[in-house]
C-alpha cells in the first residue's frame, strides 16, 4: 500500500472537515498548515481576500511531515476569491519539486472552484489524479455526494492506492 499524506489549509473549518473525510477513507496521513497570524472577524477576511488575489505568499509555521516521504498527496484548500488560500501557496512553492502524484480539492461558498483546481495543479507543477469541488452546503452530506466518492475512485485507480468507498445506492457509480 501507498503512503498518501492530506495537506490543508482552513481558514474556519470547512476544508478541514473535508480534509478529514478524505484523509479517513484513504487511510491517509494528515496535515494542516498553519500560519502565523490571525485570520479571525472582518479584518482577517480582508486580509486572506487581498492575498489570494495578489498571490502573496505569508510566513507558514513549520511542517510535520515531508511531502517527499509519501508516494500521493492531497493537496486542499479553501476558494478565497476565486483563488488558492495564499498559506496553501506559500506550502506549494517550498515543496512542489517534491510532488510526484498529486490530487487536489477545495471547498468553497459557491463559485471559483474550477480555476482554484487549475491553480493548484499550476501551483504543484502538474496535472492531478483526481480533482474534487465541494461547496460549503454540500460537506455535510459529503459522503453520499457523487462527487467526493468519484474523486475516490480515482484515487482507487491509482495502483496500490487503499481507499474506502463510502456505501451507495447507486451502484452504477461503482
């Protein structure tokens, strides 16, 4: 079996949440990055908004776990203006050489998510092995959503990829 590690950023809860999900059903390890400063209330928001956009990349604290130590990782991130969470950029620059195989997801409120999957493939230095898009009202029911459990095919179809489906009743997804 495949050594796979789940890296994240949240900002409140909702990529993480997601993260966890993945993480549990690939028998993965996970890891969320943290950064330095405050992102709560108002000002917290103008400030992850205005660095998505411009594409800064903030000081993160420093990793657990080396990306080049797992043969998959999954890489997600929140949808901040129909851009990558900057701490997930500042992640991806220090260790995109060390990405072989990659799957990538996000969450978000409602749009942004295409070109946020684009970016982080940009981001990781090539095409993923699986892509998943949730929105925010869809993570509470995500396990019986068609589109997390097609992202985890992929996954299966990797070669010595373990993953756990999620039960269903429309067996044609199977």
């Amino acid at each position: 079996m495949k050594r796979i590690l789940v890296v994240y950023y949240s900002r409140n809860g909702h990529t993480e949440f997601l993260a966890q999900q993945i993480a549990a059903r690939c028998h993965a390890d996970l890891e969320r990055i943290e950064y330095r400063h405050k992102r709560q209330g108002v000002i917290g928001y103008l400030r992850s908004a205005a660095e998505a956009v411009l594409g800064l990349r903030p000081a993160i604290e420093r990793m657990h776990r080396r990306p080049a130590d797992y043969d998959l990782v999954i890489v997600g991130t929140p949808v901040w203006c129909w851009n990558v969470a900057s701490p997930l950029r500042t992640w991806l620059q220090r260790h995109h050489g060390a990405l072989a195989n990659v799957a990538v997801f996000c969450t978000c409120a409602g749009s942004g998510q295409a070109k946020a999957l684009d970016d982080l493939e940009d981001l990781c230095g090539h095409r993923a092995l699986a892509r998943l898009a949730m929105t925010e009202r869809a993570l509470g029911q995500c396990r019986r959503d068609p589109a997390f459990r097609h992202f985890l095919l992929e996954l299966k179809r990797v070669r010595s990829v373990s993953v756990s489906l999620p039960p269903t009743q429309d067996r044609a997804l199977a």
